[in-house]
C-alpha cells in the first residue's frame, strides 16, 4: 500500500465510511512487494507481530542484503537474518547498520530492539548444543525478551541442573537444547511449571541418527509441558518462546 492509498483508506474510516475493524483487515492482507528473486512480506508485521524473517542458508549474500533493505524500507526498524553466512554478513554490513553473531550465525539488520520483558531461559545438554541454543537465545532477545542461559546442565551430571532450579522454576518459555538422547527435555519438562520448547540437535554418535533419536525421545516424553521443533531449529524454538513470553507478559 503506497502512502496515496493509505492516507484515502485513513479518509474512509475518518469520514465513517469504513469501519476500523475493516480498514485494520485491508492492511493485514496487503500484497507483497515484488523484486524479481523474492516477494517481500511488508505487512508482516501487521498480521504476526513480528516482520518477516529472512532464512539465510542457500541465498546469495547480495539476494540477502537486497531483501533486508527492502523490508527496512518498508518502515521496520529492524530484520533477522538466520543462517547467515560471515560472507553474507560482510556484504550486509557494508549495506546496512548490522550485528552479526558468527556462533549462532545470526544477524540483525537495522536497529535492534531495546526492549526486554520477561524471562525465556535457555538450556543445553552439552557445550556442543552451543550453537543452536545460540540461535534461540539471540532470537528471543531480538524480539524483546529477557534471555537466562544455563547450558552444559545435561542428564549425566543432573546436579549442574539442579543447581539453576530457581531460574527453571521462574521462567515464563523454556528452550531445552540436546543431541544424543535428549533426555533433557523431560528432565526440565518435570521440573518446570511454564511450556518447554525441545530442540533435538545433530549432536551424536552414529546410532543418533543425525538427530533422529532425541526428536523422536522428545516426541515421545512423559513430561506434559513439552512441544518439539524440528532439529537444530533454534531459530523456531526463540521465536516461539517469545510468543509465550510476551503473551504471558501481557496478561500479566
């Protein structure tokens, strides 16, 4: 929607022509904006809270910064961008204002919210479960959350969990991270009175399946306040501890 057809839009609902309720749901399905290699979701936020999220892995740096300067354009003040690579984030950052995690490989174009409410912690099994609970971690902060991170508290030493009760049990979203057998989803689903959110990652020996095994344990956990996202997805598992986080934020 250009600023000509807004501010006509805007006239309607002023001159009581068309409701508000309407005019809310024209600007929810407004079209995307087309350039050429992808169609970029400028309402997005509108509908979902959250702009659109640019998945890095397979796009070209250029195709990257290209898509990011639109959505900026667009009147967001910021855009995550998942899986980037260091190339993609040099070519970003020579574009746009940019903060780049290479342990997490995820970038924040444009400028970062400063807001933080809540409380989302995260959780690994293993130091080797560092980077995608990285990706989790610094997805909620990006979308305004406050971020614990316990990890290397896997099930083989249960006291170094233990140890962290207080911010288990005080958490509004938990982002339980593990590979091997993932037992540690339902340790901490046991403990915790909040949703978990289990992230099976790669992390294993053969029989692990590249992740397979500690999906399906965590598919399949006694603890009842566990859901799953799909392996090595930390990015999913963030996001949808902030939508839990906030929710609860603002009931409260």
């Amino acid at each position: 929607m250009d600023e000509h057809s807004m501010r006509m839009l805007l006239e309607e609902v002023a001159a009581g022509r068309v409701t508000v309720e309407d005019a809310a749901l024209r600007l929810r399905m407004e079209p995307f904006e087309d350039i050429g290699f992808a169609k970029v979701d400028h309402h997005r936020g509108i509908r979902q809270g959250v702009p659109e999220v640019i998945f890095g892995a397979t796009k070209t740096p250029e195709q990257i910064a290209a898509i990011a300067e639109r959505i900026l354009a667009g009147g967001d003040g910021s855009v995550i961008i998942t899986r980037m690579s260091p190339e993609a984030a040099d070519e970003v950052s020579g574009r746009l204002p940019l903060r780049y995690d290479a342990v997490s490989r995820v970038g924040i174009a444009g400028k970062p919210t400063e807001e933080r409410v809540g409380k989302v912690t995260v959780i690994t099994a293993g130091t080797s479960d560092i980077p995608v609970a990285e990706e989790a971690a610094v997805t909620a902060e990006a979308l305004g959350n406050n971020v614990v991170r316990i990890y290397d508290a896997g099930v083989s030493g249960l006291h170094r969990l233990l140890s962290h009760s207080e911010d288990v049990m005080t958490s509004r979203a938990i982002v339980a991270v593990a590979g091997m057998e993932g037992a540690l989803a339902s340790v901490v689903g046991g403990m915790a009175s909040c949703p978990v959110i289990a992230v099976p990652t790669s992390v294993g020996y053969g029989a692990s399946f590249g992740g397979v095994a500690a999906l399906l344990a965590m598919l399949n956990s006694c603890a009842s306040g566990v859901s799953v996202v799909n392996i090595d997805n930390g990015f999913g598992a963030g996001y949808i501890a902030s939508l839990v986080n906030r929710s609860s934020s603002r009931a409260r």
